[in-house]
C-alpha cells in the first residue's frame, strides 16, 4: 500500500489521546456529528438515544447502556444519585469495563467526561469504537485500522477512479463510498453515472442508500467532507466500519469462491505445464531441423574469410546456440515428469503430448543432430589450410603492388606538371638534377613490376578466386608504367627549354633592376618635395617656393625616357613568358615592379599642375593676410595707446589731486563717460581680430599689440573707473555719517599713499603698522603691542587676507576718532521711550517710531522674562546689544 501523504505514520496504532492537544475545530465538529448518530445507532437498539455528547455521558447511565448493547454483556448496576461522586462512580464503572477488554485508558479520566470536556469525550468514544467496531476486523493478517484499509482498498479495487490510501482525503470525493456500496449491492447505485467533479453529489447519494437501504445512518455531513482541507480521519473510520459489518454477511460467498479459485489454479497450471511442454517442444523440433541441413552442407565460397566465417558459426552453434537449446531437452523432459506427477496425485488422467512430440520422438530428433555435426569441424580445419597457403600467394601480390603503387603514386601528376614554368632559374635547374635521378629510380623499380606480372600469372594458373581483381590491378600497374616512361622523356625536353628561357629572362631582371631603383628613388623625392606641407608666413617665402619649383619641372623631360626605358624591359620579360607559355619569376634582384614604377611616374605627373595651383593660392593668401595685419595693426595701436593713457589718468586721480571727495568723483564720472563713448572703437578692433583668426595668422611684426591684451586692458580700465567711483562714494558716505572733516580725510588718504608704494590701492601687514604709527597711533615693541596689532588686524581684515583696503582702513580711523553711537546710547533711548521700564511694548513702538522701523524691532525683539513683566512685554536691551554684535539679533 502507498504511504499517506499526510502522516508517515499513518497505519500506527494509537496509544494514547493527547491530553494536552488542540483538536481541529471543523475535526471537532466531524466527530460529535459521527460519534453521536455511531452511540445512537446502537443506543436505539435499547429504545433511547443521545443529542449532546457532551452533556448526555455525563451521569455515565446512557455511557454504561452503550456498552451493554454493543458488547452482549452485563455492566455492574449504576448508582441512581445525582450528586457529582454518583456520576463519576458509574463512568468509572464504564471505563473499568473498557479496560477489562484489553483497552489502555491513558489520560481520559472519569472527572473529564462528568465536566463535560468535549475533547475527553470525543476520546472516550474512539477509544470505544476502536475496540468494539474496529479492533475485531480481519482481511489476510492485518487487523483492526490496517484491516479496515485494506477492505477497502480490495472492494474498491475494481474501480479506476477510486484509490483508497487513507480514511480521510481517499472518501472525499464520496466515490469511494458509492463504490463499496455498488460492489456488494449493485442493484443499489447507478456507479457509471457518478463522477469526481461532483463530490458533494456522491456523497449525498452514498449516505442516502446506506440509511435507506443498508440500515447505517447518516453519520458524516457531506459539506464538512468537501469544504474541510483534510476531513476528520476518526470520524471517517467509524462510519466505514459500520459499512464493513453491514456487509460481513457476504464474506461468506468469498470464502467459497476461494475454495473454487483454489482448484482452478490447479488445474489452470497444470494447463500451463502442457502449454510449455508442447512449446518447447515444438521450438525445439524446429530447431532441429533447421539447424541439421547447414551441418551436412560441406562446401565452402572458396574464400578464406568466407571459410574462417562458417569455422566462427560453427564454434558459436557449439558454445551459444547448442548448450541452451541441450537445455531446453533437459527442461522438457523434466516438465514431463513434473506434469504426469501433478496429474496423479490430483487424480487426473495422464498426459499425452501430440503426435510426433513424444519424449522419445525428441531423443531421436537429437541423435540425428549430433550425427550430421560429427566429422564438420575437421572438414572446415582442412579447407582453411588450403586456402590460407593460396592466400599468403594473393598478399605477396598485394604488397608488392601496394609497394609499387605507393612509389608511383602522385608520379604521372609529377610529371605532367608544369612547375617549372612558374618557377626562378636556380629553382628550375634544381629541378633538372631532380628528375635526372627520378630516371635512374625509375629504372630501378622495373625489375618490381615483373615480378608482379609473375605472381599474377600464377593466381591465375591456382584458380584463385579473385583473379578478375588480381588481372586487373595487374594491367593498370602495367598500362601506368609504359605512361611513365613517355612522360619521362617529355619533361626532360620542356626542363631544357625552359632553362635558356630563363636565362635570358633574369638578364633582363637585372638590367631593370640597376635602372629602377635610382629612378624610383628619384620619385620618392620628387613626391615628397610635391608633396610637402609647407608653412609660410611672407610673400617672398611663397615666391621662394615657386622658383624651386619652376627649376623641377625643367628636369621631367630627361626623366620619361628613362622611364620608357625601363618599362621596355619589363614588357620584354612579359612577351618571353607569353611566347614560351612560361610565368616568369619575380624579379630576385629587386621588390620593384614596372607597374609600381609606372603608377608612382604617373602620380608624379598628375602632382607638378596640382603643386603649380596650390604655390599660386597661397600667395594670393599670404597677400591677404599682409593686408589685415596692416589694417589690425593700424587700429589697435591708436587703441592700445588711449587705453595705456586713461589707465594712467584714472590711477593718478586718487594719489595726486588735492581737491575734495566730490570734485574727485566728477572727474571720475566723466572719466567713465568718455570710455562709454571709446566703446565703438573696441568693437572695430574685434571685428578685424575676428577677420585675422579666421585667416589663421598669429603674428604681426606691425604692432606691438594683441586682442587679448587690449581686452585685459580695456577690462581694468572699466574697473578701475568703477572701483575708484565706488570707493570715493564710500569715503564720501563715511565722511559725513560720521562727521570727519576734509583735512581730516586728506590726511588720512595721503598717509595711505604714502605707504602705498605699489600704487595697489592696499596695504600689506607692515605697511598697515607703520602707516598707524605715523598717524600717532601708539603700538608697543613688546608681546603687548603684538597683541593689540593682531586684535587691530582682526578688525580691518577679518578675512584673513593679509591685505587692508583704504576703505577699512578709513573705518578703522573714523572709530577711533569720530564721534559714534554706542549700545548704551541706543539702550538710554528706548529706555525713555518705556518710561524707565526695564521692557516696552509693541504698542509704544508703532506710536513712538516709523511703521516699518516699528516693525523691524517687533520681529527681532526677544520676549521679556523678569518678575515685573506685562503680557507682550519685549526686551529691548538685548536687542540694543546686538545691534552692535555684542550678541545675537
């Protein structure tokens, strides 16, 4: 039987109920319904009945009522109380009565099934079935579960579409149920007309017939079968032992057809011992007689491996096909007996083969054999002697011309070839010392071809069986020899002829070698000079290169009539070669060949009118180009001129003028003005820069000037204007916000000048030093002054450059000496405007100040946090603070 894919243990006696486990809620479900119409369908037997298993056990009278009626016996009288211990005592008396049948109760106890545990219960009543409905059950040894199996997998044997493995997904479909119906009451159930697409259909059908007609009741449901992944295995095992002792009665009628089956079998082997016998029999008869003809047959196909092949048939007949077949006699005879011996202790009649198949009839059959093969082995032995020594005569032939074959094979093409026709005059005269000894070789195999006419003749003279071949080989080797003696004579003729063709062709080759190679290096020159990329920059370059030219084109006319002369020689070569139907060689003297003469000839030809053109183009351009580096020239030296010009003016302003600030920044006003208005003369120079670019001329001994200075030029004096506008608006700005007078901002820049010497408009760490030093300021020679230096440093160059602009150094000056607010100032005022309160209020801010200076100081204001503070309350002195980065805004 097949194993349940399920549980590898599926066929393993349970030995215990699990106490502690969960039962599957739709299995749970299964086995109250089965177990509940199971109890009914005996408790009935005594006029009652259960619905609630659970709750009906309880008490233990219907519990030890059941065990009555399924068992035949008297149980002790129960207790008739209904206090708790009288219930528990009449369960124990149940289950004592169970354990009295050999049943081992583990972990179900009296008190579990008094409470009403529904798992206890349901334990209790398999415990119950097992024993009673199912432990009882025998098919061939196998008892209880593992009978019931194999009931049911024997009935439903005959039916395809049903294939019992288990008690539980084996019965979903309901087929195996009809089917064990249909085998022991076919006239119950239509079987052809059910189908497995319809389980819940089957099922219904099964459990129908079964109540109605076989008494078993409805004890599954068919929609928990279909709907549940894997139906309860107890619950399907109950009800289908109530179908195995419904139909216990028909055991009976399959005892008695075991009693007949048993005497058929008999008889049918006994049928099958004659069968054999008379098959063997006559196979062997057959054999016999189709085996003796081929022994008395003693002529051979003349032939040595014809021979040896029936020596090999016979030896195979006497150690594959003889020994069996001796076999088969020994079997047939002891069948015979086997067979008469079985008839007579069965009282039947003896055994009588058919005519002619006797055991007798066989023994002669067989001595008949064994004569015919008498004496064929010494025969077969004696005929291969005979042929092997004709044979060693028909290899001596063969070898000898397979010897001569191989010598001569590939000869005749030799010979007929035309290798020297392609071939140089050193290689041809190998050749000739070549063939010569190829005639004395073939004067030497002349005496191999005789004995090979010899053997032939005496093949023919033995009557050897293969003679046709031998004759013919013979005549082709013979036909092939007189060939190869005229194709002897004629390649030594067209060797002689073709040397002194040779020799004057490789005369020529060396007279077209001396001459080629000085010509073609006179062209590779000429290319090259034709050829060559020059790089002018001057009219009179270009003209230089024109009269060079001129004098190689007075040289050409020389130059063709060597060339005819040495392609004469080439075409010389060319007609011997045609005349004589010969390929002359390649020249050995030289890798030149006339057609790379005449095309290298022909390019230098086709390369004087395209070096005429290109000489006469680029002096028209060296003639255009002189044209715009005059014309860039001519501008850009006025420019660069007036850029040099303003770049100096502008710088001069801030060092050299003595007027005020703003009489500097109109003059620096019209300074930028006037370059506005130069713009124009810019864009003219770049257009004629463009023109030079695109005309690839990168110099220009007109002007000391270049685009890209001018424009670095033009680009500071735009700067320079504008920084310098730029910082005496700064300084203008400084001056009357904080109050400085003119002399004061006089002095200032004129002792920034002065340390200024690089006109840089910056001053280095030093230069700041000393500049502050002149002005009074007080920095000591010591770590202090260091000190106070570096702390100054910090506030003019808080990026660390090293350098400080006139502008921070103005600052710087300004604070030191101006009259500036301060924090506590600021502080002082809002203080006023609160009323001496430490806080103010957004309220008195947009009364007292400006709308949108109101609103700056709302949104920055921190929220005041003293003891005396009023709802919105804002703190202004922290603001104060930071206003002047004392702190955070």
């Amino acid at each position: 039987m097949m194993g349940d894919p399920y549980n590898d243990g599926y066929m393993e006696e349970e030995e215990e109920w699990d106490r502690e486990g969960l039962l599957d809620p739709a299995w749970e479900k299964q086995q109250k319904k089965t177990f509940t119409a199971w109890c009914n369908s005996h408790l009935r037997k005594a006029g009652t009945g259960i619905e609630n298993i659970e709750e009906d056990f309880r008490n233990g009278l219907k519990l030890m009522l059941l065990l009555e009626v399924i068992s035949g016996e008297q149980l002790p009288k129960p207790d008739r109380g209904k206090m708790r211990f009288h219930k528990i005592a009449n369960v124990n008396k149940a289950l004592d009565f169970i354990a009295s049948k050999g049943v081992k109760l583990v972990s179900i106890g009296a008190e579990e099934i008094v409470d009403g545990n529904a798992k206890m219960t349901l334990g209790m009543i398999w415990t119950i079935i097992l024993r009673f409905a199912i432990q009882d059950i025998t098919v061939e040894e196998m008892t209880a579960k593992e009978g019931l199996l194999l009931w049911c997998q024997r009935k439903t044997a005959p039916y395809k579409n049903v294939n019992v493995q288990n008690f539980h997904l084996s019965f979903k479909d309901g087929l195996a149920f009809c089917a064990l119906i249909h085998r022991h009451r076919p006239e119950l159930i239509d079987y052809n007309n059910l189908s497995k697409d319809n389980p819940l259909e089957n099922l219904n059908t099964a459990f129908d017939i079964a109540e109605k007609h076989l008494d078993i009741p409805r004890m599954l449901d068919p929609e928990d079968m279909v709907n549940s992944a894997k139906p309860d295995e107890r619950s399907v095992m109950a009800y289908v032992s109530s179908y195995y002792h419904a139909f216990s009665g028909a055991q009976q009628a399959e005892t008695a057809a075991n009693r007949i089956c048993k005497v058929l079998k008999v008889n049918q082997e006994n049928e099958r011992l004659m069968e054999e016998y008379e098959r063997l029999a006559s196979d062997l008869l057959e054999w016999i007689r189709k085996t003796k003809p081929w022994l008395e047959n003693r002529t051979t196909d003349n032939t040595l491996p014809g021979t040896r092949n029936k020596l090999d048939e016979f030896r195979d007949y006497r150690r594959k096909h003889k020994p069996p077949k001796l076999e088969d006699k020994a079997k047939l005879e002891n069948s015979f007996n086997t067979l008469q011996t079985r008839l007579r202790l069965s009282n039947r009649p003896a055994y009588l083969p058919t005519e002619g198949k006797m055991v007798s009839d066989i023994a002669n059959a067989w001595k008949g054999l064994e004569h015919a093969e008498k004496g064929f082995e010494e025969w077969l032995l004696s005929e291969l002697q005979r042929l092997e020594r004709l044979d060693h005569l028909a290899q001596k032939f063969r070898h000898k011309c397979e010897i001569h074959e191989e010598w001569s094979a590939g000869k005749e093409e030799m010979l007929q070839s035309g290798d020297f026709k392609r071939c140089r005059l050193n290689e041809l005269k190998a050749m000739k010392k070549k063939h010569e000894a190829f005639e004395s070789d073939l004067a030497a195999h002349q005496d191999r071809v005789e004995q090979i006419a010899a053997i032939a003749q005496e093949l023919n003279a033995l009557d050897y069986h293969d003679v046709a071949t031998v004759n013919t080989r013979c005549q082709r080797i013979c036909d092939q020899w007189d060939r190869l003696g005229q194709l002897t004579v004629k390649r030594r003729e067209g060797l002689e002829e073709a040397e002194r063709i040779l020799e004057r062709i490789d005369q020529l080759h060396l007279e077209f070698a001396k001459r080629a190679a000085p010509f073609n290096n006179w062209m590779d020159g000429a290319k090259e000079d034709l050829l060559d990329m020059f790089i002018v920059h001057t009219t009179e370059e270009v003209q230089g290169l024109i009269d060079a030219h001129e004098q190689f084109k007075a040289t050409l006319g020389e130059a063709d009539k060597e060339y005819s002369t040495i392609v004469s020689l080439a075409q010389e070569v060319v007609r011997l070669g045609q005349q004589f139907g010969l390929t002359p060689p390649d020249n050995p003297y030289t890798t030149l060949h006339a057609q790379d003469i005449t095309n290298k000839w022909s390019e230098v030809r086709d390369l004087v009118p395209r070096r005429d053109q290109t000489l006469q183009q680029e002096m028209m351009r060296q003639q255009n180009n002189e044209r715009l580096r005059r014309q860039f020239a001519a501008k850009a030296n006025v420019v660069g001129q007036w850029v040099e010009t303003q770049l100096d003016a502008v710088a001069s302003i801030g060092v050299q003028m003595r007027g005020s600030l703003e009489d500097q920044l109109k003059k620096l006003q019209a300074f930028d003005k006037a370059i506005i208005g130069y713009k124009p003369n810019i864009d003219e120079l770049e257009r004629y820069n463009q023109e030079v670019q695109e005309a690839m001329i990168f110099e220009n001994r007109y002007t000391q000037y270049t685009m890209e200075t001018l424009r670095v030029g033009w680009e500071q004096l735009l700067t320079a204007v504008a920084r310098n506008i730029n910082e005496v608006e700064n300084q203008i700005l400084t001056r009357d916000s904080k109050g400085i007078s003119e002399d004061q901002m006089n002095e200032f820049r004129m002792s920034f000048n002065h340390f200024d010497k690089n006109r840089t408009r910056r001053l280095e760490a030093k230069e700041f030093k000393a500049c502050l030093i002149s002005l009074g300021y007080k920095i000591r020679d010591d770590r202090q002054g260091e000190a106070d230096f570096q702390r100054i440093m910090s506030i003019v160059d808080p990026n660390s450059s090293g350098y400080v602009t006139f502008d921070a150094f103005l600052d710087f000056m300004t604070r030191e000496t101006a009259d500036t607010d301060t924090a506590e100032q600021v502080m002082q005022s809002f203080k006023i405007l609160a009323g001496d309160k430490p806080f103010i209020t957004a309220q008195i801010l947009r009364q007292e100040l400006p709308p949108d200076q109101a609103e700056y100081c709302i949104q920055r204001m921190a929220p005041y946090t003293g003891r005396d503070a009023v709802p919105g309350a804002l703190d202004y002195m922290s603001f104060s603070t930071a206003l002047y980065g004392e702190s955070d805004l």
